[in-house]
C-alpha cells in the first residue's frame, strides 16, 4: 500500500505561474529545469488541477488590476483556501501581503505582514547580494533585488526566513512564502527547490485526507 502511495505521489507537480506582467517565463524555466510542470495562468479555468502557485515580480499594481479584471481573484482566494501553496517573489510579494505601507491597492493578503514598496531607495533600485537564508543551507543565496519592497514586520505565524541588514526580505507562513528577491533571474534553484518541497507535502496531506493513498 506504501508503494501504491508514492507511486501516486510521484506525478509531476503542476506548478501554475500568474502570466499577466512581469518574470513569469524564468519562473517557468526553473520549475521546468527541477522536473515540475509549469502552466501559465490568466484565466481561472487554467487554475485547475494546479498543486501549488507562483505569482511573480513585476509590478504589484498592475498585476493586481489584470488578475481583477480577468476574474481571477476569487479562484486564487479558494486555491489558497484549500491549502494550496502559493510563493510570491518581489511585487507577487506585495500582493500576499495583508498590509502595504501607506497603500490600499489591491493585494490577496494572505500573509500576516507588513509589506513597504519600493524600499531600498533610488541608489540601490537594482542590486545583487550573497543573502544568509539558514533554510536553503550555509551557502549564501544570490540574490538579485530590483525595485525591490522589505517586509517591515511579520506577526506570528508568519515568519522571516532571511533579513539583508535590519529588513526582512523572505518570509513563511504555512503554506504561503514570499520573496523580495528574484531567484528566477539566478541559476540558483535553491528557492524553486524550497518551494517544491512545500507543495509536495501539501499534495501528501491532501491525498491522504482525501483517503486516496490507501485506493490508489
Ligand atoms: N516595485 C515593484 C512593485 O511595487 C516590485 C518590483 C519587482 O517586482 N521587481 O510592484
């Protein structure tokens, strides 16, 4: 029953990555690269079957507006509510954020956090940096910021994952993580890898809650 289990566990994941603006094509190439199939999504149907989800950097205000006017809010409200993973680096960060500094653009809000736009100053709009993250391992993480937001404080049980000086720029909470960096634009796939992990064991806990390990 055990080998029925992971042979079941063992299709590929289906990663969806929010296609309106922004990096989602180098999204796509790392979850491809890491054995995981990679869907575009921009209309609510492409969202099914999906085991977890990426919405990716660009611009958080205009990436807000095309997933409103495509009708894709209320889809990506009940994917997160069914325990879906969901991963949003840079702007795909704003939009998880339940608070935006001084903003009240559109967002999903799924994380307990404080997000601030734009926030490392004109001088330093683009910028790339060895980045301590203790849970991808001891090697420094690459990464490259651009325009980059901070998160200015998470409450629990949303935690900080990694901090550049006093700003906390990766964050987990549950099922949910974001980045203010983009480890798309690294050959680096330590983040994708992280994030795969996650959606992994949220389609275990979902088959088995659904008593599929034993039929299958
Ligand atoms: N500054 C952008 C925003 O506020 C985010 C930049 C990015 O995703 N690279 O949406």
């Amino acid at each position: 029953m055990v080998g029925m289990a992971e042979a079941w566990n063992e299709a590929p994941l289906r990663i969806g990555v929010v296609a309106m603006q922004g990096a989602f094509r180098e999204h796509a190439r790392a979850i491809r690269t890491l054995g995981a199939e990679a869907v575009e999504v921009r209309r609510p149907e492409q969202m099914e079957g999906l085991d977890g989800l990426i919405l990716p950097g660009g611009e958080s205000t205009a990436i807000g507006q095309l997933i409103q006017e495509f009708g894709l809010d209320p889809a990506l409200r009940r994917f997160a509510e069914e325990g879906r993973p969901v991963y949003g680096t840079c702007a795909g960060m704003i939009l998880l954020a339940k608070d935006v500094a001084g903003s009240q653009q559109y967002r999903l809000g799924l994380m307990d956090m404080r997000a601030q736009r734009n926030a490392f100053g004109r001088q330093r709009e683009s910028f790339e940096t060895g980045l301590a993250v203790p849970a991808l391992g001891e090697e420094p993480f690459p990464a490259v910021f651009i325009r980059a937001p901070y998160i200015e404080s998470v409450q629990s049980p949303c935690e900080a994952l990694a901090v550049y000086g006093d700003k906390i720029v990766m964050a987990r909470e549950g099922r949910f993580l974001a980045t203010a960096f983009h480890p798309e634009l690294t050959d680096d796939l330590r983040v994708h890898r992280y994030f795969l992990d996650m959606v992994r064991q949220a389609k275990e806990e979902r088959d088995l809650a659904k008593g599929r390990a034993g039929v299958l």
